[in-house]
C-alpha cells in the first residue's frame, strides 16, 4: 500500500466526521493521540450546535489537494488542502456551507507499511493580528485605487480558478482528488431554539461561554495606534469610473480580465449635497461569495486575510475610503509602491477593523449589538479566542440561517456560510469574546 492510498484513506474517513461526529475511523488512520484529543473536542461541539440549531447533515464531500510534499529517510510530509462541502436541512429547506482547510501529514514507512505518524491542522486565525504580505504580487505591483504612484507595467496574472486556491509560489501542483461522499445518519435533531440574550446583559451562548459587554475603551490596539479619525478624503461610490461597483464587481474569478493600469488621482471631497451614499448590502454579499474562495487581483493578498477580505466586501457595498495617507488613521487601501505598502491597518487587521468600526463617527461606521440576530447581510462580527481584549479574526455576515442567524464568509480558513459563532474551529474556547457591527445603512 503507497503512501497516498494510506494519505486518501485517512480522508476518506474524514470525510464522515462532520455527519457521524465520530473519531474512530480516523483514531484507525494514526497514532497520533493529541490530534484525535483536538479533533474528539471540536467534534462534540459541532454536536451540539447541530442539535440546537435543528441540523440534519444530509451529504458530505470533500476534495483532496496535495501542494506540497517532502520525501526524506522513509518519511513522507504531504501539506494538504482539503475542500468541503456539507449539505444540511434545517427547517425543510437544504442549505449549504463550505469551507477550505490546510494540515501537514506526516506519513512514516515500516516494515508493516505506511502509517500515519502526525496530524497538524493548520490554525492561521491563531496567528497574530498584524497582517503579513504574502509573495503574492511581485515587486512590479501596480497600485490599484487613486493616489497611489505607478512604478512599472500591470504584472500578468493568471485568473484563480473558481473554487479553489492557488498554488503557493514554487510547490509543484497535484490534481484535485474528490475523496468521498458523506451521507448523513438520517435520524435527525429535535430542533432546539436558542437561548436569547437577557436584554440589556451579555450574550450567552449554548455552551454558556458569554459574549462580553464590555465596551472596547483602554483595550490594547494589537501594539498598533488606535485608528482615530484624522483629517481625510473619503471615496464616495460612483465618483469616477474604477471605484467601488465597477472595479471589484465586474471581474469575478476565472474571468481573466485584469487589472487597468491608470487610475485617475484621488478626487476631491464632493459637496456635502453628493455625501449620502447607500449601503448595497445585496452587492456586499455577492462580493463575499463570490471571492470567499479565491483572490482578486486587484488587491493585495495577506498570509492572515479576513481583515482585508472583509474590508474589499464593505467597499464592494459602496462604503467609503477614510483616506489620511496615515496607516495609523482612517480606513483605506491603495495597494502597493514598489517596496512599499499602502493600506491602513484598520484595512488589513483584525484588531484595528474592530476599533475602527467601534470608533468611526463618519463615512463607514457601525452600531455595536450584543445580539446576532439584529445583524443583516453585509455586517461584520470580530472575534477574540482568549476574551483577552485582543481580536484576531474577522468575518462577514452572507446570509441568514432558518433561525435568523448569522451565516458568515471568511479568509485565512477559507469559509461559505459557516455559522457565525465559530465553535467548530480549532480556535475557538471557552472564553471567546464576539463584537458584532451593524454597519450604516448609508453614508
């Protein structure tokens, strides 16, 4: 037995996870006892969601994408994608969420054969807040949005295939392997209601972890100034051709236009008479799920990319660019100069998103609730693991459950409709914190 028909067992049995909540035919796969413990406590959480929120899994699928692979000493170390797809019925109606995650295999070779030796899921919302560019653009990268200077020619790039992520740069391709079908169990859920907040107190989950009502005044800012209005010139929609509709939601993955080269400079701030401009969360949401899977071009792309993903969302939905020219002030991205890097944090960072949207009077600007239900298409929800002040996550709300609950898209773990509360993550405790951003329905 090769160490891929061992490495397309292992999935294939992973596949049944999220429809059978059971471990042993992975636990049959590896010997590796701390991710079974990892996995056995993520799954009883799924469990229990899914009993509350009345989910039945009725199919599972999931594709197989080996990116990288290292053979040396009779040891194999495979990095893998592995794209799912779940199919559930809530209330009738068959609703569908998907997501991408990343693990590193470690297969060793025996006398016996093949076994799998470590499992190690890749938990990139657990990486720090700061953003980090990824190789993703060269050192030609034209910037994209008025104001930014123009160093070189517009680089060719190669339209993402939908659905799927692109290679890292330098790890050979392997072709999507579609490893299994899940059906689920068929017995179903008693639907169960969720617990509401008491009015006017924290919200509590199912698991009794609260969502603090703290307010986010002397929270530490991620070692980053606080994002506070400086003077600016804000981007209103349809100023001039290139901004928020016609430049990000023309162009969808695997459309192979590319980005225009020659974007006028930044327009003046219109008369107060043109400063009203409507939140088209419709439009928000088709940005979101139309790039939950891939990267547009004309951005950027982060190593941690929820924060950036979630503000190309907002700005698709007609908010408007804080820009100070500040990285530390305002809300606003304009690409890259040569070497140097031009977005704001609150652009690119969890944290700063957070305070941002927390403190922004002008332009782009949020209600803070403490109930998820009042959140709508197009909103925003900030997430902190450890309840320590500290957000490291962000996601965009893309739909709404048979509840009334949010269904969220994300970067970093690639993410369609999952549930908002996140507690099928790896990085999820019992002392995760939520903010939840109702943004303006005009501006």
């Amino acid at each position: 037995m090769t160490w891929k028909s061992v490495l397309y067992d292992y999935v294939q049995n992973r596949n049944r996870l999220d429809t059978e909540y059971e471990t042993a035919q992975v636990a049959a796969c590896t010997r590796d006892a701390a991710y079974l413990q990892l996995l056995e406590g993520r799954l009883r959480r799924l469990a229990a969601s899914h009993r509350e929120r009345g989910i039945l899994p009725k199919k599972k699928e999931t594709r197989l994408r080996i990116v990288n692979v290292t053979e040396e000493n009779g040891e194999v170390q495979a990095v893998i994608l592995l794209t799912q797809r779940l199919d559930y019925e809530q209330n009738g109606t068959i609703r569908t969420e998907c997501r991408v995650e990343r693990e590193t295999v470690c297969l060793e070779r025996s006398p016996a054969g093949w076994t799998i030796a470590r499992i190690q899921p890749d938990i990139p919302e657990l990486q720090p807040a700061r953003a980090q560019l990824l190789v993703a653009a060269p050192d030609s990268f034209v910037p994209v949005f008025p104001g930014a200077r123009e160093e070189s020619p517009s680089p060719a790039y190669p339209p993402p295939v939908p659905g799927w992520l692109p290679d890292p740069p330098g790890m050979p391709a392997y072709p999507e392997q579609p490893v299994g079908l899940s059906a689920g169990r068929g017995d179903g859920f008693p639907p169960s209601p969720w617990r509401p907040a008491v009015p006017g107190g924290p919200l509590h989950l199912p698991s009794s972890s609260p969502l603090s009502s703290r307010t986010d005044a002397g929270l530490p800012g991620n070692g980053l100034p606080s994002p506070v209005p400086a003077i600016s010139r804000p981007y209103y929609p349809g100023q001039s051709a290139g901004l928020n509709g016609p430049v990000l939601l023309s162009d969808g993955p695997g459309s192979g236009r590319r980005p225009s080269p020659g974007y006028p400079d930044l327009p003046e701030e219109p008369e107060a008479s043109e400063r009203v401009a409507v939140y088209d969360r419709e439009a928000a949401g088709r940005y979101a799920d139309t790039w939950w899977n891939s990267y547009n071009p004309r951005f950027l792309h982060f190593e941690v990319d929820c924060s950036n993903y979630v503000s190309q969302c907002l700005f698709a939905g007609g908010a408007p660019m804080n820009y100070t020219g500040k990285r530390e002030a305002g809300w606003w991205f304009q690409g890259r100069s040569g070497k140097q890097e031009l977005w704001s944090f609150s652009w690119a960072v969890a944290n700063s998103l957070r305070l941002y949207l927390g403190g922004s009077r002008t332009g782009l600007r949020a209600e803070t609730v403490t109930d998820p239900r009042r959140l709508k298409v197009g909103d925003v929800i900030s997430y902190s693991w450890n309840g320590d002040g500290r957000f490291g996550h962000s996601t965009i709300v893309a739909g709404l459950d048979a509840n009334g609950m949010p269904l969220v898209n994300a970067h970093t773990v690639n993410s369609k409709h999952r549930y908002w509360d996140y507690r099928d993550s790896y990085a999820w405790t019992e002392r995760t914190e939520y903010r939840f951003f109702h943004i303006a329905d005009s501006f």
